[in-house]
C-alpha cells in the first residue's frame, strides 16, 4: 500500500472512531441519569405485581448457570428460580464475581427494578450487577467516547495534514507523529477504563488519571512533531526506511568516496521489537492493577513511568544511527549523541556478540576504539542489516585517508 493509500486508510479510521465517540457520548447523560435514578430508588413495600421504579430483593435458587467459556458472542447467563417454580433468565456482562460461582441449587438474592433483576446477590455479601444493571455504564460509555474522541480527532487531523502536504517528506513524517500519538492517547483511555473497572474506582479517576497522561502525550506530540518538520532525522515506525548501503556488495571497497553513509535498524526489526516492548508493559500493567498492589500511588506512579518509556522508545528508536561522514562518526542513541573525530579513533573492529544465535540479538556487531577512553558500540551496525566485515573495512579504508599519513596509527587495540 502506497503512501496515499495508507494515509486515505488512517483517514476512513478517523471518520469512523469520531462517529462510534460521538455515539458514546450522547449516551453518557442518559446511564448517568439512569444510574442516579436507581440509586435513588425507594425499596418497594410489597412484592411489586408489575414493573415498578422501586427496588425489590427477591431470593432465587439457582437452576442452571452456563459461563459459556470459549463460545464467540455469548456471555454468561444462569436461570433462576422462583419459591414457586417460576424460572427467570439472567444475563451477566462477564463471570466475576457471583456468576462464576453460583452451582445448581445454591441461594441467591435478586434486585428487581423495572420488572427485570439489575443485580445478584448472594450470601457471602458479593454482587454482580447484570447485563440490565445500570451501574458501571456511564463509566463505560465515558471511558469509550474519551477513546474514540480523542484518538479520531488527533488521528484527522494528522491524516488531513499529511493529505495538504502531499509530497513533502518532513511533513508526511510529522502528520504520522500526530497519527500514532493518537493511537497512544485512545489506547491510555482504555487502559484507565479498565483500571478504573477493575478496582471500582468512581468516575471522577478516569479523568484524573487520563488527563496528566493524555497532556503528556500531547506535548511529546509536539516536540515529535517540530523534531521532523526540523528535519531532525526522526524516522517514523513505519515509514520508508532511509537510504542504505545493502547487505552484500561486489567489487573493491571503496575508501573516502563512500562516505556518508548511515546505519539505521530496519523498519521490520523496530516493529517487532516496539510490539515486544508493548506486550511485557501491557503484562506488567496487567499484574499491577489486577493484584493486591499497594498503595494506589505506587500503581499510578508505576503506569506514569512505563507510559513515559514507551513514549520514549517509539519516538527515539527510529532516530537511532550511526552516522559517518568526513569530520567523523556519530553514534546516535535514544538519549544523546556521542561524536568521535576520525583524529580521536585508534581502531574500528567487527566482532561476535557472545551468546547471541542469532535470533533478536545479532551474531556480528562492531565497534569504534577512540585514542582515549572506551570503545563504542556502532548502533545497528549489524549482521541484521549489514555485511559487517565489508562495513568495517569501508570505515577503516574512511579512517585512514581521513586521518592523514603523517599520523601513524597507534598500536592495536587490546
């Protein structure tokens, strides 16, 4: 798929994620009122013959129950019965906590509101709220038209600047900054929705905790976004891969006039390594706020920091190089730069990285040996993406005709 077509694509995805958002917030009001409502409730003063707005609690024993595990499109549900027979169907949002347990014959008590059972009780003290409950929905319409709001609008707005400046690569390059912050902001709703369901937090948590992030987020944003108008040399995830020397060449090695040249990762190993970094943050997220972790600081504060770092390796990870040209080498981390003058070299070595099979990990990677101080890693120059020892042996023929005769290469490095 073309550039084009990618960005009509991000386009349609918008449109839709602000209609589903808008959606979701027209119905907020009406959960909330109806949630407010049933609070307020009066319990009825006897058994109610018909549908009634007061609250009556009536014990069930249970028929059946089925959980419906594995089956797509189905949720849990059980039958009740009646003292008089009577069954009564009920449908659950998931299995926690009673669904889960609740065997053939056991005692439950049932909330009737509006002739339909909101919630299930059972005699331990748990609740569960079902599929007609109306306590929880606001949070989840809430949680949904943040998501979808905010992801569709960052998203349009990312996809309709890079369709303005059709053609122009440092724009095209900041509207895909936008496009996948976007992504970040709508992902980091769910996650606080879920937090927030999963530790019965009141509404007024979601924006609390997805305010400060999502105006974090946005600021990276910003800064992402000027870095590639400046021509920073920020490459997006997945965008063209730059320019590159390829992985086998014939013919002589060329000496100074093959200089620059770049090595960067290649944009498929920055995607596996990005989805691996998200999967052990979204598992480690999981046992956070699913376990009995506290205190409620230490949670937040833990989710602030891994959000950080993964702003932190989605956007610098692609800026990550080394670069050569006539004054030297630069070797450009996710933090800093660090700049070796062809004077300051001693010796540039391609050499194994023990323990590696060759997986992930490379097998060959090289490094520069400076005149003072300890050898540096080449950044991605590597059998990934290289033929390293012809890599190398282009740098060393660099090394010398940059240095000059009349300086005598020192003795090699130990």
């Amino acid at each position: 798929m073309g550039r084009t077509g990618r960005v009509a694509l991000w386009l349609t995805v918008a449109l839709l994620s602000l209609l589903a958002g808008v959606m979701s917030a027209l119905e907020v009001r009406g959960a909330l009122e109806r949630e407010r409502e049933y609070l307020a409730s009066p319990a009825c003063a006897s058994v109610p013959v018909t549908a009634s707005a007061c609250v009556w609690e009536q014990g069930f024993t249970v028929r059946e129950s089925d959980l419906h595990t594995g089956e797509r499109g189905k949720v849990p549900s059980a039958t009740l019965l009646l003292p008089d027979g009577t069954p009564w169907k009920v449908e659950f949002r998931d299995s926690g906590p009673v669904a889960s347990e609740m065997p053939p014959g056991a005692p439950v008590v049932g909330v009737v509101w509006h002739g339909r059972i909101v919630e299930v009780r059972d005699f331990g003290g748990r609740r569960q709220q079902t599929a007609f409950g109306p306590v929880g929905w606001p949070a989840d319409r809430l949680g949904g038209a943040l998501a979808f709001l905010s992801f569709g609008l960052i998203a349009l707005a990312g996809s309709l600047w890079a369709l303005v400046k059709r053609g122009d690569r440092r724009h095209g390059r900041a509207a895909a900054m936008v496009r996948w912050h976007g992504v970040a902001v709508g992902a980091t709703a769910l996650l606080t929705l879920w937090a927030q369901a999963n530790n019965g937090w009141p509404l007024w948590v979601i924006w609390a905790v997805w305010g400060p992030l999502t105006l974090l987020l946005l600021a990276t944003m910003a800064a992402s976004a000027v870095a590639a108008l400046r021509g920073g040399g920020g490459y997006d995830l997945f965008d063209e891969p730059p320019v590159r020397p390829p992985v086998a060449e014939s013919g002589p090695v060329p000496g100074a006039g093959g200089l620059p040249r770049e090595y960067r990762m290649d944009r498929g190993r920055r995607r596996v390594l990005m989805a691996l970094l998200a999967a052990k943050a979204a598992l480690l997220m999981f046992m956070v706020w699913t376990e009995d972790i506290p205190p409620l600081w230490f949670q937040i504060g833990l989710s602030v920091l891994m959000a950080l770092l993964l702003i932190v390796f989605v956007v610098r990870t692609p800026r990550s190089a080394t670069l050569v040209d006539s004054t030297g080498i630069r070797i450009r981390g996710l933090t800093r730069t660090r700049r070796v003058a062809w004077e300051e070299v001693r010796e540039i070595r391609a050499e194994p990285l023990r323990g590696s099979d060759g997986g992930i990990a490379p097998r060959m990677i090289a490094y520069v040996y400076p005149t003072n101080g300890r050898r540096k890693l080449l950044r991605n120059l590597d059998d990934h993406g290289y033929d390293v020892e012809r890599e190398v042996a282009v740098l060393r023929a660099a090394l010398a005709e940059h240095r000059g005769t009349d300086t005598a290469p020192d003795a090699p490095a130990a």
